[in-house]
C-alpha cells in the first residue's frame, strides 16, 4: 500500500528532495514556545572504548546542533547560552578541540572551534527511527548500536544523550567526529534514508555502510548523504526514457547516479488518461 501511495504520489508531480538543508529539526520559534524549567543534565563518561560522554538532556537550549566547525544553541538568554557553553566547551576540549570563540546574539549562540587534524562534530537524533519509545531498554540498546557502528567505521563518538522534552516522543542521540568536508553532503556521516517509499537495500550495499533496517522504507547508515526518486511510465520505452533523463538530470547538478531498479506492476493504474504500467527507483548521491 505504501508503495502504490508513493508512486501515485510522484505520477501527481510531487517535489523531490534533490538539496539537502544543511541544519536539521529545530527552529527557533519552535523552541522559544517551550517552556522549560528542569535542572540541567549531570554528565558521566562512559567506561566503554570510546569513552564519550553520556547524560540525559531534558532542556532544549543544551540540545546542541551542529555545522561546519561549530555548535549552536536556540538559548532564550544569554544565561541560557552560558550554560550551554558550561556544558559543551568541556566535551570539545575532552576531544582535542578549541574553541575559537563563543557569541549569542537574539536567542542564538554559536561556539566556534577549530580542529588539529580536521575533524569536525557532528550530530545524529534518533526521533524518526522506529523503535519502542516507551521502553527505555529498547531504545538504549538502538544508540549503542549506533555507537558501535560509528566506532567500527573510524568515526569517534563523543557523547550519547537521552532527550526527555515534550517537544519529541523519547528518545536519543550521539555526536560523533568526522571529517570535514566543504559540502557537508559529502561527509561520512552517520544518516537516514526515509522517504516513505520502500527501498531497495540491495542496490545500496555497495554504496554506503548500512547500520540498520528499521523498516521496509527507513535505512540508517553511514555514508554520504543519499537521495531517491521514483519515476512512472505506461511502457518499458518510456521508463527508459524517463531514466536517461533523470541520470542526465543528476550529472547537471553534480549528483552522483548509484543504481536504479525498473520493475512492471502486478497491477497498472490510472490517473486521469493516463495507465502506468512500469516504475523505476533511482538512487543517487546528494
């Protein structure tokens, strides 16, 4: 049914998601609507290999987001981006970073920092994973395999948080060093492909590292970032055609073409006056 939804769907001309934003799942307004009134989190180091840093966030100006070589805070005040700087300069540094500087201007702080081999932080929220979310085991047990999927691919975790705000269901997240890249597209980093469309995991294998198949249509692996898009036609010409376009299209852009699958209907359907009787998944590089 999924399927079927999703090609009907592409046949109505929906966007495809060809950019990727380079910052992710909060906005400022979204986060000055809070309100927040919990003592900040009590941070422990993990005995584990990778020793990173774990606790439980339950304030959202200390949920740290980053880009490029720096971390950023939604802080309501400048007290609010104190403690936020109180909270994360100590992880930077535990990790061979220095800050370069901190501001906060119009409820948002920035620290910058600078790296001696060219790693930067990078981040990774658990929310749209499919897990059990009222069971604190089953969603530790999703973080460590995180953890130790990031580790086995030479990435260096740094911290592992559980986040309890009624801005999310329960969940997790762990920051992480990679390396830099001027397209942040293009960094190994550890990422979901989540389109609603069921995805051919098989085609990606090579591609990137796969970490889990949390669903027919979610992957989470660690790689580049990925993108799909579905095509229809009424005949085997025409999906090819459509194909050729489409690769064409991404070789315009700079998108790195990966593999695509063409595959007949079991059953054809019709929008309008038009039949569709075959698709085709591709999948590329971002």
């Amino acid at each position: 049914m999924m399927k079927k939804l999703s090609l009907i769907a592409a046949a109505m001309l929906c966007a495809s998601s060809v950019s990727a934003a380079e910052l992710s799942y909060l906005s400022a307004g979204s986060i000055k609507s809070l309100q927040i009134a919990v003592p900040a989190p009590v941070l422990e180091t993990e005995t584990a290999k990778c020793d990173h840093v774990s606790g439980e966030i339950t304030q959202l100006h200390l949920l740290a987001q980053a880009s490029k070589s720096q971390l950023f805070s939604f802080a309501d005040t400048e007290a609010q981006f104190n403690e936020f700087k109180a909270m994360w300069q100590p992880i930077l540094e535990k990790f061979g970073m220095k800050v370069t500087s901190a501001e906060y201007k119009d409820n948002f702080g920035v620290i910058k920092y600078e790296s001696p081999d060219g790693r930067v932080v990078r981040e990774f929220m658990g929310e749209r994973m499919n897990y059990d979310a009222l069971s604190a085991e089953a969603m530790k047990k999703e973080q460590h395999m995180l953890l130790e999927s990031l580790e086995k691919s030479g990435l260096t975790p740094v911290a592992a948080f559980t986040i309890k705000h009624a801005a999310f269901r329960p969940t997790f997240n762990v920051y992480y060093l990679t390396k830099a890249d001027e397209n942040q597209d293009h960094e190994t980093q550890l990422r979901q492909l989540k389109n609603g469309e069921d995805i051919d995991f098989d085609l990606l294998a090579g591609a990137v590292t796969l970490v889990e198949k949390d669903a027919s249509f979610s992957m989470v692996y660690i790689g580049k970032l990925l993108g799909s898009k579905s095509k229809l036609a009424a005949d085997e010409a025409g999906i090819a055609a459509k194909l050729a376009d489409y690769k064409k299209f991404l070789a315009e852009n700079k998108k790195e073409f990966i593999a695509a699958k063409t595959v007949k209907l079991d059953e054809p359907f019709t929008i309008g006056e038009h039949t569709y009787k075959y698709f085709v998944n591709i999948y590329f590089f971002q």
